[in-house]
C-alpha cells in the first residue's frame, strides 16, 4: 500500500455537487437555483459596470505586484471594515487582515478560535451553510447548533434559538449571519439582535459573524445594522466578510477578517502569521478592485447603484413568486417567499419532493430545498410554482 492509497476524496459540499449535477443535465430549459450567484434576466452573473472601471484603472496605473503585506494592502481592511461596520466599533480594538475570500476569512476566524481557545464550542445555527461545520470539524473544534428556523412559519425561531444559546459558556463562538442567512433567507429583527449581543456579552462568548451578502437583503446599512448594533455591545467579536457577491468578484477571492479585541495589536500579530502559515499573502487584485471602488465617490455610487438594482430584482423575483404560487394553490402558504431577504430561501419541500422537481422538470435546488431566488427570471418563475405544486410542496 503507497502513502496515499490512504487518501479518500473529501465529503461532497451538497452545493457544489449541484453545481456538477446542473452542469451534465442535457436539458435546455433546466433552472439552476443552486449555488449562490447572482444572475441577471438572461442569465448571465455580469461584472459590475465599477468594477470594471476600477480594473482599467489599476492596469493603467499600477506600477509593481510587489508582495503587500501579511494582512493585505491596510487602505482595503480600512475601506472594507468602513463599509461593514459604519465607523461603529472603537478602530483601537480594531484588527484585520484579507483573505482569499469569506471562505478564507471564516476558515482563518476559525483558526484563530484554536489558537485562542482550543476546547470552545462554536454554536452554528441549525440549518446553516454546509461549509462552516465542514470548516469547524476540518479545524479540529467542536461545534453544537442552535435552533434557528420555524419550518411552519418560514420565520426564525427566536425563542428557540434564545433557548438553545442559554448553554453558550465562556469562551464558545456564536456564529451569525450578518444579514440573508443562508440557507433560510429567513433574518433577525434588530431588537433580537439586541437580545442575542446581551447574551453574547453576558455569557463572555465570542460572537462571530459571517457577512456575505451586504446590500444583497434591505440595502447597503439596513443589512449591517444588526452586525453594528452587536459590535457595540460585546468585547470581543471576529467578523468573516465576502465581496464575492456584493462586488460580483466571486472568482478573484476578496475576503476580510475583522477581530474586535481588547488588545488588538495582539490579535493582529496572531491573525498575520495565520496569513503567513496558510498561503504567506493574500490575493491583491479583488481587494484593490474594492479599494479603488470605495475610495472614489463617482466610482462608489455607481457601484452602490447597481447593487441596489440588484437586491430590487431580486425582491420583484420573491414577490412574484410567492403571487403565482398564491394564484394556484389560492392560500398565502408561500408569502414567506416575499418575506425572506438575499438571494437564498428554504422553501420547506422534503428531499423526495426537490428530487422529484429535479428529475420532472428540470429544476436544480439544493437537497434542504434551499433556492438560490438570483438564479430566477420574469419567466421561470411560473415555471417554478408550477414544479413546486405539482411535487406536492
Ligand atoms: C453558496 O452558499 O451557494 C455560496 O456561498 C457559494 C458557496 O461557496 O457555497
């Protein structure tokens, strides 16, 4: 036996065996709501018009690709962590460093857990994006869920989730969905947010928040708002953010991890040589399309004009999804479809019922039966009620 006959290929991400499923479909009018990318009417996942511009002007004026920094170009962790955090937390207990991704981020806020607190608990919601407990388990943590979700109502379950985190002690990590949780699209009101922030900092928890779908849910400060309202309230936070989708640079892997601590020249130390021991620096050029867009008021507004074009297609989506599906089955059993915020939503069908969907007509959602609504248009969605009545959902 060789040393890697060893090796067993990794447990299958239930997205991205979807993605490979989708792909080898010969159907044509198949409809992909698996991973979570943003598409437009036609179907294409555009780069953004700032985005652009903000690339042109990097080729004309960037004079070396010399390395950065250990934790990225700082000018990006300023304007990123502005953007996120609204100036909110005191910039002295401030740490960050870019990562290749929010999947980066996430995995190096998990890493610095270990090294901070080897035996915590990192509480994940129960449903929850399939990486994060991938990623704790991959680290060596040990993790519990709380409840989240009200499968009945489509709504969060807040008493249950208070209920669940009543067990969260010293030194455990509460991972939270900034805004647009996913799976569920399904989001705290800002006065919970003040009731799991009071937990949080009475328990003396570590509350980590993952953020990818800023301006995705209610608008650019509306999705920060919870986020914000919590950095506050507890002494110490990590916070994982994406620009995959809100700056549309999926495939460029621009990420952010943000630490709050009390002695955050400390935690800086500790997050950089996590940067060095994983891959030394992080990627530049997503990052700097960021910096660029922030830091140029013409270029922002664009940016922030499209994004909002967006989030408001993807609302008009929900609504006229949860219509059509009232018009056929004459209840307002969906209307937690228009509800949900960002581009995910559970809509409650058995793994039987998404299978069924899949193989009658086409339609690619994830097993939980999450949808990924971006992935939608004016005409698939009736096509899409359609599969959904006549599964049986
Ligand atoms: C998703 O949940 O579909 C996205 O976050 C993409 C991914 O990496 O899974």
């Amino acid at each position: 036996m060789t040393t890697f006959d060893a090796l067993r290929p990794g447990k299958p991400d239930s997205i991205l065996a979807l993605m490979a499923a989708f792909r080898e479909d010969p159907r044509e009018n198949k409809i992909d709501l698996g991973v979570g990318v943003y598409k437009d009417a036609s179907g294409n996942t555009p780069v953004m018009r700032a985005v652009k511009a903000a690339e042109r002007r990097i080729v004309e004026e960037q004079t070396t690709k010399v390395y950065t920094g250990l934790a990225g170009d700082p000018a990006f962790g300023e304007a990123l962590s502005g953007l996120v955090l609204g100036g909110r937390a005191p910039r002295e207990r401030l740490s960050m460093v870019a990562t290749p991704g929010g999947t980066g981020a996430v995995r190096q806020g998990m890493e610095l857990m270990r090294l901070a607190r080897p035996d915590c608990t990192v509480w994940l919601s129960d449903p929850t994006w399939p990486n994060h407990p991938a990623i704790v388990d991959h680290v060596g943590l040990k993790r519990r869920s709380y409840r989240y979700f009200d499968a009945d109502t489509g709504a969060v379950d807040f008493a249950g989730m208070m209920e669940s985190l009543g067990e969260v002690v010293a030194g455990d990590a509460v991972v939270l969905h900034g805004c647009c949780h996913n799976p569920t699209g399904a989001n705290l009101a800002l006065d919970q947010w003040r009731a799991v922030a009071e937990l949080i900092a009475e328990r003396g928890a570590v509350a980590f928040v993952d953020i990818a779908y800023q301006g995705f849910g209610d608008g650019l400060d509306a999705d920060a708002a919870g986020l914000r309202l919590l950095v506050d309230r507890v002494p110490e936070a990590l916070i994982a953010v994406s620009c995959s989708k809100n700056f549309g640079i999926y495939r460029e892997r621009t990420g952010l991890l943000i630490a709050l601590s009390a002695n955050a020249k400390v935690t800086q130390g500790a997050l950089a040589s996590l940067n060095r021991l994983n891959y030394s620096f992080p990627p530049d050029h997503g990052a700097r399309v960021v910096q660029t867009i922030l830091g140029d008021d013409a270029l922002r507004a664009d940016w922030a004009g499209e994004l909002e074009e967006v989030r408001g297609s993807m609302l008009g989506l929900r609504e006229q999804l949860a219509r059509e599906l009232r018009d056929r089955i004459g209840s307002d059993r969906f209307g937690f479809l228009a509800e949900h915020r960002g581009m995910f939503s559970l809509l409650g069908a058995t793994p039987e019922q998404v299978e069924t969907m899949r193989r009658e007509h086409g339609v690619y959602m994830v097993g939980d039966s999450r949808m990924n609504i971006a992935g939608l248009n004016a005409t698939t969605v009736p096509r899409l009620a359609e599969a959904i009545v006549a599964a049986g959902v």
